[in-house]
C-alpha cells in the first residue's frame, strides 16, 4: 500500500540553512518586491534551528554582505572582531618560524572574524522578517522528478518516529512532499541530495572529482590576559607540524569577543597514511609549543567538526538542471588558497536569485530558462577567485618539494601553474594498503594522559560540547552495505580506517577472545561531517540523514 503524503506548494524552495541559501532568500524576495512579484518561498533546515549545524573558521570578506544589506553593521551583523593583522607561520616539532611572506589570498586585514553559527541565525532572522516560510528541523530525504525523471519538482522530507525496525511508532509523523517551480540546493559539502541528483543525471560528468578536508574547531575561553591582548595580529594560519608536507593540512588562530579564540585544524582527506586520525592531529596542533602559548590557561567552551569542499573550479558539479539550481560548498564555490568561501557561496544564493527571477518572466524553469544562473556566475567577482585557485588542491595533494614548486608556479602565474588542469585523484582510492607502510613510520595517536578534560578533550567530550543529540531508537542513519567487509578485508588492508577517521568515535571494531570481530556502531555520535561518506576506501559507507531537527546543536563556532 503506498502512503499519502502531504502535499505543499510554493514557488521556490530552498534546501539548507547555510549563508548560500539565505543569502539567497533574502535577495529574491527583496528583489522580487522591487518588480511588484509576490513568490511563495520556503526554506527547510535539517538542524533544530537555523545555525545549529553551521561551523566554519570563520573569517568573512563583507562583498557580498554589503551588497545584500548594506546597513549590515546598524542591523546587529554579529561580528566577533575585526582582523587587524595577519600572521603566518611554518611550525617543525618544537618550534616556528614566521614566514616573510603572507600570500595575497591570506591577505585579511579589515575582513571580520565571525561565528557562522551565529551570523547565519542573524540571517535568518532578517529572512523570516521578509516573509520567507523556514521550516527547521526538517531533513530532505529524497528529491522528486517530474515523469521525464530529469526535471525536479520539489523534495520529500524524512519520517519521523519510527523505531529500529522501522515500524511507525506513537509518534509518527509521515514525510511531507514540498514541491516548488525551483528547488536551490544549499546543503553544504557533501549534500546527500546532490549525491542522489548526480547519480540520476550526472552532475560531475566530465569534471576533476570532488575533494574535501576534515576540519576540527573549538572556541576556547582564555583569561583577560592572553596573546591577543599585545599582538598586532589576530589572524594567524599556519603549515607544518605535525602533518608536514607529506600530507596537506594546516591550522588556523582567530581572536574572537569576549577573550575567545577560534582554533581549528584541517587535515585533506587525499591522506595516504590509514593509521592517521584527523582529531589527533588537532590535539598535536594544540600542543606545539606556539599554539600551547597562545591558548594556555583556556577552556574549551564548544567543539564541531565538519568537511569543507576544496576542489574548486575543475571540480564545480553542472550547475543547472530543469527545476533545479546548486549553491554554495555544495556546487564546489570556495576559494582554496584564501580558506574561505563564506562570501563566495552568499554570492553564488543571490546570482541563484536572479536566475529565478528571469525564468519566472519568462514562466521557463527548464535548464534553458534557469541556464542564465551559469552565466551570471562566470560575469561576477566569483569567477576570478574560483579560477585563480583552479589547481591549488591538486597541488596540495603532490609531495613534498614537488607541493612547494607547483604552489609556487601557481602564485606567479595567477593558478595556472606548470599543468593546467592538473589530475586529482579521488580521495577514496588515497590510502595506501597497512603492507606498503610497514617500513615507514605510521601516524600515531597521542596519549590518553594529554586529555585533562579542560584545554585537552577527547572525542567523547568533543561530541558532548558540540550538543549533538540523536534519539536512540530510530532506524541508523549510517549505511554499511557489507557489514563483513568491514571486518575482513578493511581491516585486513587499512585496520579500519574509519575507526579513527570519524571525529565522533561512530565506528567501533570490537574483537572477542575467540578472534571474531564485529563493527560496532554508536550513531547518536554522528557529528554530521560525512567524512565517512567521502573517506572509506571500499564506498562502503553512505550518510543519510536522520530525523529532522537531530545532530549538532552549535551555537559559536
């Protein structure tokens, strides 16, 4: 028997809560007002509210800010500080040295430092005021088409109250079909919804495949007396320790309100070395002798991980289908070499804005009529920051000496380089098998004594100070479509990598005296940065989301 669902009806719908989408939202509908033209847009949000689920570092290049509200500073923006000075650096083990040379997209003085967590609850705020329908806590589940299975209609949320087995429960609430003219993809890297798009109509045929860093952020508390109070710079980013060049990564330092400092640290999940686990490398970051001074006497108020979509250009999906429009990190707009994409994906919801309000005149939402939105892409100040870092990720990805000469090449040559494209190999097929690391020296974790529950928190506590919650008895989010798999050949070949790659402790391989192993999962865990999703070796792993309104529940970072 097939279960009815409610039907709801509006002219454009977008998909996500992330600075694209609100963006977004907030220029079609003040555009639209300007024309004389009444839409009914609805915005959905898996989290439990707007900015629950948003993390970043967060440094912000106003652009596109002043050109959506230009009045941005008299409305309230939450703007933590404003960066006065830059700082970059190159740690060995024990010590560093301050690079001469800062690049030009590191260049951030006057920028802002921000809580995306706060700034996109601030924007949601001025959407509703606007009249846009927010729906938070609802989780798009699946993504309906037309008869002709191309042109997009509208997306189908996710039940609520069913228990383990699947069965409706008390509580049950069915999902609710949202259908619209338009439907704007926002999710944030890794969206669940363009993977499925992609798989019906190819979204990266032709491209550089998608690539992604894991990155662990915490804002900690300092004492009134700390680095910042006599630096000249607040804006710190550093290389080096202790990934190396081996293995692209690097931290980040921002001074925040309040004697707060943002710290964060991001490990390219191109990494090779399957004992390496992202978080311990955050709490090494930490340790160092430079970072320890700078946070020293500090509390870890919050914590979040997430993946950040790095590829850029070469691996932008299509940006178009009939029915459908794809914003933000999800369509790969960021800016690689400049760490940041905040104000790129605010631009890339607006131009999404003006799309819609051309195919509205002329009533064409096909591919055709929504074509312009590429258009306006390339033709905005968008293009020549996605263009200029076309290669930097697959310069990252190279080793050693060989990183440094193809970084450079690109500096002085506006992105272009010594190949241009250059190949990137998915970050899937990166690891190398445990028997080609068996004379090499493996990453290994720090010890459980530098975890003093304060400065130094373990994942389990990580998981606590993000405020992430899942109710226990629902069916698991987490899909393992070989379960066997898992405790044979992955751990055979990587000892399974995912036990060390998820930042939330989601995946145990638990061993009994006899031998046998079994994966355990612990999905109330999940942290929703799908790194698990992009990392397995065998794509053995697929990320759904959950009920609506469950994960993260951040409300600094």
């Amino acid at each position: 028997m097939t279960e009815e669902h409610e039907r709801i009806d509006f002219d454009v719908l977008f998909v996500g809560g992330g600075p694209a989408n609100l963006a977004g939202a907030i220029h079609l509908i003040k555009a639209a007002k300007a024309k004389g033209i009444e839409l009914e847009v609805a915005l959905i949000e898996k989290g439990a509210e707007i900015g629950s689920h948003a993390i970043s570092g967060a440094i912000l290049n106003p652009m596109a800010l002043a050109e959506l509200i230009p009045d941005y500073l008299e409305r309230g923006c939450p703007i933590e500080t404003t960066v006065r000075g830059d700082e970059f650096y190159y740690l060995t083990a024990t010590s560093q040295f301050r690079l001469p040379l800062t690049p030009r997209p590191l260049h951030n003085k006057g920028h802002y430092v921000i809580s995306l967590s706060r700034f996109t609850r601030w924007l949601g705020e001025i959407c509703e005021e606007l009249g846009v329908n927010i729906f938070p806590g609802f989780a798009g589940h699946k993504v309906l088409f037309d008869t002709d299975e191309k042109t997009i209609i509208g997306i189908r949320t996710g039940q609520k109250g069913l228990d383990k087995a699947g069965t409706p429960k008390s509580n049950y609430e069915p999902p609710i079909d949202l259908m619209a003219k338009v439907t704007v993809f926002g999710e944030g890297a890794r969206g669940s919804l363009i993977k499925s798009v992609e798989e019906k109509l190819g979204l990266y045929s032709g491209k550089m495949p998608p690539a992604y860093e894991t990155g662990i952020k915490e804002v900690i508390q300092l004492p009134e007396h700390n680095y910042f109070s006599t630096s000249n710079g607040n804006d710190i980013h550093v290389l080096g320790y202790p990934l190396g060049l081996k293995t692209p990564g690097g931290g980040f330092i921002y001074e925040m309100a309040a004697n707060k400092v943002a710290i964060g640290y991001l490990a390219a999940l191109c990494y090779k070395d399957p004992m390496l686990d992202p978080y311990d490398a955050f709490i090494r970051f930490k340790q160092h002798p430079f970072v320890a001074n700078i946070i020293k006497n500090g509390k870890v108020l919050e914590q979040g991980a997430r993946t950040a979509s790095v590829g850029g250009y070469y691996s932008m999906p299509k940006q178009v289908v009939s029915g459908g429009l794809f914003v933000g990190a999800g369509a790969s707009i960021h800016n690689t070499p400049a760490i940041k994409g905040i104000h790129l994906s605010m631009k890339s919801g607006m131009l999404a804005a003006d799309a819609i309000l051309v195919a509205h005149a002329k009533k064409d939402f096909s591919e055709k009529g929504l074509s312009i939105y590429s258009h306006l892409l390339e033709k905005s100040w968008v293009y020549p920051e996605l263009y200029e870092g076309r290669n930097t990720a697959q310069a990252l990805s190279k080793k050693g000496l060989l990183k440094l000469i193809h970084l450079g090449a690109q500096y002085f040559s506006n992105g272009r380089g010594l190949c241009d494209p250059m190949h990137l190999k998915e970050d899937f097929k990166a690891l190398n098998p445990m028997t080609m690391n068996l004379n090499k020296k493996n990453y290994k974790s720090v010890s459980k004594d530098t975890y003093d529950g304060e400065l130094y928190v373990d994942k389990l506590t990580g998981i606590y100070l993000s405020k992430t919650s899942h109710r226990e008895d629902q069916p698991s989010h987490l899909i393992i479509h070989n379960t066997q798999l898992c405790i044979t050949k992955c751990f055979d070949m990587y000892k399974s990598p995912c036990t060390r790659f998820c930042p939330g402790n989601v995946y145990e391989i638990e061993e009994e005296k006899s031998g046998k192993r079994r994966l355990k999962l612990n999905p109330s865990n999940c942290l929703h940065c799908k790194t698990c999703d992009i990392k397995d070796p065998f794509e053995n792993i697929t990320w759904t989301c959950p009920e609506g309104g469950e994960g993260p529940n951040y409300s600094m970072v």
